[in-house]
C-alpha cells in the first residue's frame, strides 16, 4: 500500500548542498509495522517527514495506494495527510488550551465532520486508547503517556491507512513506551500500517521489521522478531 522508490531528498544550505536521503526504496503492507533506526543525522525524520507529506522529495517516488504523492499539488497533499495518514510525535504537539476531547476532534473538524458525529467519533477513539476517563482534561492535567494516548487518539480518529510515529517513546518512561507499543501492536492487527522511527533497541523490537538508516541509506533491513 505505501511504496517508495529512489527517494532523494537534499538540502541547500547557503552554498552546500546537503544529501539527507540519498536513494531509498521500500514497500510497506497493510498492517506491517517497521522501525527505522539509525544514528542522529542519518536521515530518519526526513524520511518520516516525506511519507507523511509534510515535506517534498527532491526525487524518486512515494506512491501510497496507488496514488504518487511526488506529483499532488498541495491542497491535494493535506488531503491526503488528513484522511489516509496519522502522525504522533515524541514531544506530542497536543493544543495546550484544549482538552483532550477537543484535540481529538480536530482532524474531524478540518475533515468537515458535522459536530455532534464528531463529539462521538473523538469519544470513540479516546475509549479505545483507554481515556474515557479523561476527555476534558488539558494537555497538563494529563502524564506523558496519557498526553501520547491522546495524540495517538487525535493521528488515527480519520482512520488513516498508515501511521507514522517519529520517536513516539522518546518522552515516556519504559513501562509507558511498553503499554504504547501494546497499542501500536493492536492497530497493526487491525490493518494499519505503522512507520515509526526510533532510538531505542527494545522499543523496536515491537516491530516486524526494522531499517537501519546511515547517511541516508538503508543499510540493513531485518526482522525484528522471529
Ligand atoms: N530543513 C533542513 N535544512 C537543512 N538540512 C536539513 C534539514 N532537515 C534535515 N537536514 C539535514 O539532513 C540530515 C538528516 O536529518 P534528519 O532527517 O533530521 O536526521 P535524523 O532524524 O536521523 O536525526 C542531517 O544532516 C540534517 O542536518
Ligand atoms: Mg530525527
């Protein structure tokens, strides 16, 4: 369902020309869940950051059911973030003056969901991350690993076919990083392709399959478990 091929991605700085994707190519299944490891530098979240639409490859092709991303204008790129794609983060990105209901229903807002749908969709969704609890709670009434809840709740309410999740456990203690790759684990059974970049061996090993990134290179791609 994803498909990458001979992404490039370089930047300019000034008068250098710097090569932070240099020539990869992968395939991602529905409901396979990779882990892109790799040294600062080598290029992850710019990888992570042109899967999600939120930056443009310089060339090569990101194809995402059967649609190539590399020739949207960008209208039809947000659209395309908004309804097939969800993003979580390390430092979470939650609106501090919202509660957690109302940061859940964003997506749906900017989707044009009419808003009492809406109010049930987000209730849903903050159910299955095990929230129920706490819906009008902001940001900072809520630990780290609810506030990652919330922001996962917030990336898969559109019911995207693909998740990314750049160092989504960067911020959590490990018994917190265990329970969200428990989640992440169940929406990969459910069908959703997950992308996630991480620092941490133990994290990855949720995975099905982790890619080793240096200099903007895949240098290895091996099973995660056996
Ligand atoms: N917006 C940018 N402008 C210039 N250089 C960038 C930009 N984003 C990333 N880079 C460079 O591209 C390379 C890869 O960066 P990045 O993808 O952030 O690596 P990682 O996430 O693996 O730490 C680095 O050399 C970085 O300095
Ligand atoms: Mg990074």
């Amino acid at each position: 369902m994803l498909l990458i091929h001979d992404l490039v991605k370089h930047y300019r700085m000034g008068e250098q020309i710097i090569t932070a994707i240099a020539g990869v190519s992968l395939t991602i299944q529905e409901g396979e869940f990779f882990a892109i490891m790799g040294a600062s530098g080598s290029g992850k979240s710019t990888l992570l950051n042109i899967i999600g639409c939120l930056d443009r490859p310089t060339a090569g092709k990101v194809e995402l059911d059967g649609r190539d991303l590399s020739q949207c204008d960008d209208a039809t790129l947000a659209r395309v973030r908004n309804q097939k794609i969800g993003f979580v983060f390390q430092q979470f990105n939650l609106l501090p003056r919202f509660s957690a209901l109302e940061n859940v229903e964003l997506p749906l807002i900017y989707a044009g969901s009419k808003p009492q749908q809406r109010k049930l969709q987000a209730l849903a969704v903050l159910e299955r991350v095990g929230l129920s609890e706490r819906t009008h709670h902001k940001p900072s009434e809520l630990s780290g690993g609810q506030q990652q809840r919330v922001a996962i709740a917030r990336a898969i309410v559109n019911r995207p076919r693909l998740l990314l999740a750049d160092e989504p456990t960067g911020a959590l203690d490990s018994r917190t990083s265990t329970e969200i790759m428990d989640l992440f684990t169940e929406l990969g059974a459910q069908g959703m392709a997950i992308v996630m970049v991480t620092h941490d061996p133990e994290v990855a090993t949720y995975a099905h399959k982790i890619i080793r990134l240096r200099d903007g290179r895949i240098l290895s791609g091996t099973p995660a478990r056996q």
